[in-house]
C-alpha cells in the first residue's frame, strides 16, 4: 500500500473504501479466453485449437491453419 493511499483512507475514508471495492471486483473478474471457432488443426492426430503452434494432445509443434 502507498503512502498516498494510506492518506486518501485517512482524508475520504468513504470514497477510499468505493475504490477499494471496484479494485476488489475488477480482480475478482473472471478471465476469459476470446471466444470463436479454433483456427487450427494439428496434422497429426486431428486436434482442433486456437493455440498456432503447439497441439496440447500431441505435445508437439504439429498446428496448421484450418483452411476455409
């Protein structure tokens, strides 16, 4: 915690504790990977991902580009 932070608590403690609580949300937000259809297949046993260079079956750098 800074110092300046520790002075807003002790100036404003009300608008102290709504910035706080935003902080705490804003944390607490789930993160999530951007949704969408994979873009990628692996050439050896068919996995599809959206990861460009590794298959997570395969453990290998096997992904291609899924043609359309």
């Amino acid at each position: 915690m800074s110092i300046v932070e520790s002075l807003k608590r002790l100036v404003d403690p009300v608008q102290a504790r709504k910035e706080e609580a935003e902080r705490k949300a804003a944390r607490e937000q789930p993160v999530r990977e951007a949704e969408g259809p994979p873009a990628f297949r692996c050439r050896v046993c068919g996995h599809l991902g959206r990861d460009a260079m590794f298959c997570s079956e395969c453990l290998a750098a096997t992904m291609q580009p899924i043609r359309k």
